[in-house]
C-alpha cells in the first residue's frame, strides 16, 4: 500500500498481487518485467523505477512478473547451498514500497521450467497479459532456448514487444548485484551489503526459549527461529541492530554464533532488546542488521563477557 500525497490529501494505491497466471484480471496492455528480483536491490530499483516510468508514459499500469520459490530450488542447481536474501513476503513487501500497479507470483514447477522463451512469451506474455512493452535488466534471461545462439530480447521483438535493457547499475564503480550482496552478508561486511540493497538488512523469527543465561548476566535475549529456512545468515559475530515488535522500533545488540564462553555446541542468534523488558515468548520480531560491532570471542570467565556485553550496549546506544 502506498501513500500520494496531492495538494495536501493522501490517496492510497494499492499494488494487486496476483498468485496464478489464472487469477489475473488486466484491462491494459501493461509495461511489464521478469526475474527472481532477491533482494530488491538498487539494481532492481532501477529497472522496476524505469518500469513505473515507461508505464506512466503509455499511460498504462507496471506489471512485475516474479516465481516462487526460487528457481533453482526446483531445478536443484546447488539448491542445498542457495540461501537467499528475502522470501516472498519481505519481497512483496519491498517491491510495493516502489510504487507497482501489479506484481504476479508465478508459482515455479519442474513442468513450468520446461517451457520455452518463446512458449511463455506466447502462452503468458501475448496471449493472458497482452502485454505492449518490456524493461529487463542488462544480463537477464528466462524460458528454455531453443537455440543457444538465441537471444531472450530479439526474441520478444519478434513479437512486436518493445524491449529496453537497463545497464548495470553502479555504485563506487562496482555493479550491484544478489551475487555480490549474498557474498558481503556472508562474510559479515554487513555495512557495504546495506550500501547495495537500499536497506538495512533483514531477518525475521519467532521468540523461543533459549537457557536464559543472558538474563542472569542482566542482558536478556530473545531466541530467534527463523520463518523462513532458507534465509541467508550473515557471518557469526556481534551486530547493531534495530528491532521492530508491534510495530515499535528499539535499539539492540544481537549475537550469531555459537557462545563459545559457555562452550555450546547449538548455533543461534540472539537478540538484546535495549530498554525492552517484556515476555515475548512465540511472538514474532523483525531485526534490521546496522553494523557489525565485532567477532564472537571466547572469553575467559564469565564476568570478562559481561563486561564486553556492556562494552556492545554503550556502542550501540552512542553509535546508533
């Protein structure tokens, strides 16, 4: 949902989601585009940016055209290490903080995959969406070729849809990409992957139990479980967060990794509330990631931890 202001009133737009190719009703011939879109990130925003603006100009609606789950959860390519940067409804989210008129979730099957370029620009494109005009990124692909020396572009021309490729979008001179941002979350360079997304990275999850040792320590935790199994988790450490619950933004401190102080052998992420207070058990948290403060490190008693603890929420509360 998305706010105009004009001439001092709000008019609210709605982006209509669409979960099947058969549920959607379009009168306009939309500007469409295609691809996974993990992340949302600059790059994405600039195509679908450019998208919205083509749209307007035609005098038509934006459609973007996504798949769910992944692609390559279906096709199995290195689906056991994947690990992505937002599930479908952080990504929902994000794109309709852009300003689309429609987003359509295509559900992704091995049968689906077996479709043709030219298939799905017929079958989807043409024939269910009529769509006039497309804005793709400058490397993107979709469908099966059924010539390797085809191109995915020359052949949507081919049917009389306008094509415009975006280059690639850089910042500081290096392109942004999922790739690159995946690699700086791995990594813990928490900083730079929020320079390349637009935002402040995030994870989502339930508050479970955990052995209640940050609360003796005087810095409860809340344990998170994640919703969504495939998130991608940044590299072990201890980072600045901010933490939304009910729709109430705190500050906090949250800690991945595996405690080794207290010798535990469970990877988790915990998740120190400043100035919170409250029982939290099975309700659900977002933690957006600022900074990364420093390493997990083995202390040598437990009052050498607490001390650092302290050390992190001073940081934290002066540097946020």
């Amino acid at each position: 949902m998305i706010f105009w202001h004009q001439a001092g009133n709000y008019r609210i737009i709605f982006m209509q989601i669409f979960k099947s190719i058969d549920d959607i009703n379009i009168s306009e011939m939309p500007v469409a585009t295609i691809g996974t879109f993990d992340g949302v990130h600059l790059g994405h925003k600039a195509v679908i940016e450019h998208l919205i603006s083509e749209a307007k100009k035609r005098n038509t609606k934006s459609l973007l055209i996504t798949f769910d789950p992944h692609p390559r959860i279906v096709l199995n390519q290195n689906a056991k290490n994947l690990r992505l940067i937002t599930n479908i409804t952080e990504k929902t989210k994000l794109l309709e903080g852009i300003g689309l008129d429609y987003l359509l979730i295509l559900p992704f099957t091995y049968d689906f995959s077996q479709k043709t370029a030219r298939q799905f620009i017929e079958e989807y494109l043409i024939k269910k969406l009529n769509v006039q005009a497309m804005t793709i990124g400058y490397d993107h692909q979709f469908g099966r070729m059924d010539n390797e020396n085809e191109d995915v572009e020359t052949i949507i021309k081919s049917y009389n849809i306008e094509v415009e490729r975006i280059p690639e979008m850089d910042i500081n001179e290096i392109a942004v990409s999922s790739t690159k941002i995946r690699d700086a979350i791995t990594i813990g360079k928490i900083e730079y992957a929020n320079s390349l997304l637009g935002y402040n990275y995030q994870i989502c999850g339930t508050v479970v139990h955990g052995n209640k040792l940050g609360r003796t320590l005087g810095f409860p935790t809340a344990n998170l479980m994640l919703r969504f199994k495939l998130k991608l988790i940044p590299a072990d450490g201890v980072y600045m967060v901010k933490v939304i619950h009910n729709n109430k933004e705190y500050k906090g401190m949250m800690n991945i990794g595996y405690k080794p102080t207290v010798q535990s052998t469970d990877k988790t992420i915990e998740v120190h509330i400043i100035d919170f207070d409250s029982i939290i058990y099975g309700e659900n948290i977002e933690v957006f990631l600022i900074k990364r403060i420093r390493n997990e490190v083995s202390f040598m008693n437990i009052e050498e931890l607490k001390s650092q603890l302290q050390e992190d929420r001073e940081f934290v509360i002066s540097n946020y």
